[in-house]
C-alpha cells in the first residue's frame, strides 16, 4: 500500500468531522473490538497524557509536547483536526511522521478494520497508538477529539487527565449546558490518579470537582497551583514569569495571544505533576522546550508587512482570543478573510472581531459542510460589518490582497478547513502536501 492508497482507504471510513453526526452515534464498542484485534497497543509501555477540553486543548497538547521533548524525552503527539496534512495527527519527536511510515501503519490496520468496521477518527487514532507503541515513546500526548466519555482517545489509561476551559461547542451531541459538557469532558478521569484543570466558569468547575469525588480523581487546579504575572506582549510572541511545582522562572513563547498565557499555565502545572512520576523532566529543559512550541493555525503569522496572519477561530470563546490578538499583536484595523462549517455560532463569534474588521471577504472551505455564502452575509450585516463574496478561498485570499493593498494587515479565520486551504496557498509545503 503507497501514501495514496493509505489515504483513500481513510477517506473511504465514516469521517464524523464532515458530516452531521446523531445524538446516538458515538460508541466505543468498535474501536475497542478494533484495539483488541491490534494487541491494545494504547496500553503498551510508555506514559500517556491525555488532554480534553473546549478552548485551549492543542495547544496545550504541543507545549507540553515541547517541553517534554526539551527534556531530551521521546515523544508521541496524537492531535486532530489536522491542519495541513493527515500525518499531522501522528506525530514523533514533533514533527508528523513521514508517508511511507503512514502507509504502513495504515497498511496493518486495513485487515482488521475490515473485520471491524471503525471511522475515520478512531482509525487515525489507532494508527496514533500503534505507532508510538512501536516506537518506545517515553511519554503519548493525546488530544481528545470530541468531549472524553465516549471519544476512542479515552481508551488508553492516562498517567495523568488534563481539561481545559469549558465552553459551549458541539452542543448538539455533548450538550446545551456547559455544565453538561463537563460532564461528558470528565469521562477522562482515572481512579486514584491526577487530573489538572485548567481556568473554568463556575458552573463548569462545580461540575468538574463533582466528578472528581465520584472518580475518586486526584484534582490539580492550574490557577492554584501555578502563579503567572508580569505578562509581556511581544510582536512575535508572548512573555510572562511564573511561579509552581517547577519552580520560579521566567517563559518565552513564541505564540501570540495572552490566551496562551492560560494554556501553558494549564501545561505548567501538567508538567508539574508529570514531574513526580518522571525524574527526568527538570525546570530548564522544560522553560527551553517551551520556547520552541509552534502551534499550527492558532494567530499563526505567515507574512509579515503587511502582516498575514491565519487562525483557525470557530467558536465565540476563540473569536474573543482571537480579537484581543489582534489588539495586543497588530493595533490596527484589518481585511478578514472568513468561512465557517454549518451549525457554527457565527455571529457570537465574529461579534469581538467587528471592531477590528475594516472590511471581510466571505468563503466557503472545501467541505460539505461549509456554510453558505448568503447564511454568512446575513450575519456580518446584522453585525454592520462590510463584506463582499468569494466562491473559493485562493479567490478570497486574492480579493484579500487587493483590499490590503499593501498596507492593511490580512486575518484568515473560521474554521481549520479555512486555515488548511489558506496556508497551502500562502507556505507552500512539500513535506506537509498530501
């Protein structure tokens, strides 16, 4: 089996990120039978982190990936949606594995997903603890896909459970309350080991603490147990001291937004823990490996004068970051590139940004589920934002370049389909081009 073949195998599976998906539909019954079939690879040797959460969950997932990578550890980084490439949901040593690697992960799960029927997800995620099963990794950093519960990820056994914030998304399957969501999102809890939770509304800390008695979870808050202060914003990243079970010291990231102060706060205090079950995670490897985290796709900038920068913002919780992003990194009112999936919250979304939008350019990502063209104007003119329309995103991005003329910086935002298709046209990569 070549790439390809590998791919058009996976396109072939059920792929729930592209289609609406029934209350009902989430079950581990097959992915564990499939699991089974592969000798379990997800309990292999090694130690897993395992990190679910609204806002904030991959890029928590990569800072302690670099920091434990900083520590000279192997590692193994499980993420999805993928950005660029599938290869960027199995990723060794911080980079996405190469194609023929692929394939032949791939190559091994085709029989037995013939015999057992998985989707698109829980494959990739299959493939993800196989892979680093038979790599050794010291430490597996896995993002879950869609709350915990009943996601596939939440068949390994973490060593440690990480949540991020709580907010409101996919409601129609995890839940319309954020109360309810974090209960679903506390299926990652373990018996007798630690879970770090990361800032949350009360409704969803109450929620969160309640779940850790009836686990019998170790609860690790990150706002008690790290203290960040002296926040500096820089054009090209992020600084801040801090203070917690690693010690004092002072953080240099090169990840715009003082959302990311909060992440690597939640990371910090992962980290921390993770310390106690691993001597070899020490304080300055860890404040080195934090520097070098790059996160695909969140306030990425890819040009500079004007500047471009591509952001992967679909809910409201991510359009506010991403607003004072641009308040704190750009300082000026900018050209919006936009798309959305349908059943996004588009207005609550865009409302933070509007005062920064001098005018958008509205498309739709090449998805199925791609909102319309008219369904996203109808919401910008409510916001009283000038927009115009783009059948594809290269058009977009072009119609962007001429109302920039130059001069005015350029966000792309909306979804990570959006953000996919405008960094293939923006940083052509050959290594990350399927």
């Amino acid at each position: 089996m070549n790439y390809q073949q590998a791919v058009g195998f996976l396109n072939s599976l059920v792929n729930y990120e592209r289609q609406a998906q029934p209350r009902d539909g989430f079950k581990l019954d097959a992915i564990r039978e499939l699991l089974a079939l592969a000798g379990n690879p997800q309990l292999k040797p090694g130690r897993t982190v395992l990190v679910a959460g609204t806002k904030g969950k991959g890029s928590t997932c990569c800072l302690i990936e670099s920091a434990l990578r900083g520590c000279g550890l192997r590692t193994g980084l499980f993420l999805s949606p993928h950005v660029r490439t599938v290869r960027e949901r199995v990723q060794l040593g911080g980079g996405p594995i190469g194609k023929a690697a692929f394939a032949a992960a791939v190559a091994r799960f085709v029989p037995l997903a013939r015999r057992r029927p998985v989707s698109y997800f829980e494959l990739t995620a299959a493939l993800a603890f196989d892979v680093f099963a038979r790599a050794g990794v010291d430490w597996a950093v896995v993002e879950v896909g869609m709350g915990g519960r009943l996601d596939a990820t939440n068949l390994t056994e973490p060593d440690v459970s990480v949540i991020t914030r709580i907010g409101l998304d996919h409601t129609a399957i995890l839940g319309r309350t954020v109360r309810r969501i974090a209960g679903e999102k506390a299926g990652i809890m373990r018996t007798g080991r630690p879970v770090v939770l990361g800032e949350q509304v009360p409704a969803a800390a109450d929620e969160l603490a309640r779940r850790a008695r009836i686990a019998g979870a170790t609860p690790v808050w990150a706002g008690r147990q790290v203290r960040t202060w002296d926040v500096l914003v820089r054009p090209d990243g992020t600084d801040f001291s801090m203070l917690g079970e690693l010690g004092a010291g002072r953080v240099g990231l090169g990840l715009l937004g003082r959302h990311q102060v909060e992440n690597c706060r939640t990371a910090l205090a992962a980290l921390g823990v993770m310390a106690h079950l691993d001597p070899r995670i020490h304080p300055g490897p860890v404040l080195a490996g934090l520097a070098t985290a790059r996160v695909p796709a969140r306030c990425e900038v890819v040009r500079r004068d004007p500047l471009v920068m591509v952001d992967s913002c679909h809910n409201p919780d991510s359009g506010a970051a991403l607003a004072r992003v641009i308040a704190d990194h750009v300082g000026q009112r900018v050209v919006l590139v936009y798309g959305s999936l349908r059943g996004k919250q588009v207005a609550a979304t865009v409302r933070p940004l509007a005062p920064w939008v001098e005018t958008a350019v509205l498309t739709r990502p090449d998805s199925p589920r791609a909102e319309t063209l008219p369904a996203l104007a109808r919401a910008f003119t409510r916001l009283g934002i000038a927009h115009e329309p783009a059948d594809t995103v290269p058009a977009a991005l072009e119609r962007a370049a001429g109302l920039s003329a130059g001069r005015v910086p350029i966000v792309i935002a909306g979804s990570f389909y959006i953000a996919g298709e405008a960094l293939n046209v923006l940083v052509p990569d050959r290594r990350l081009a399927d």
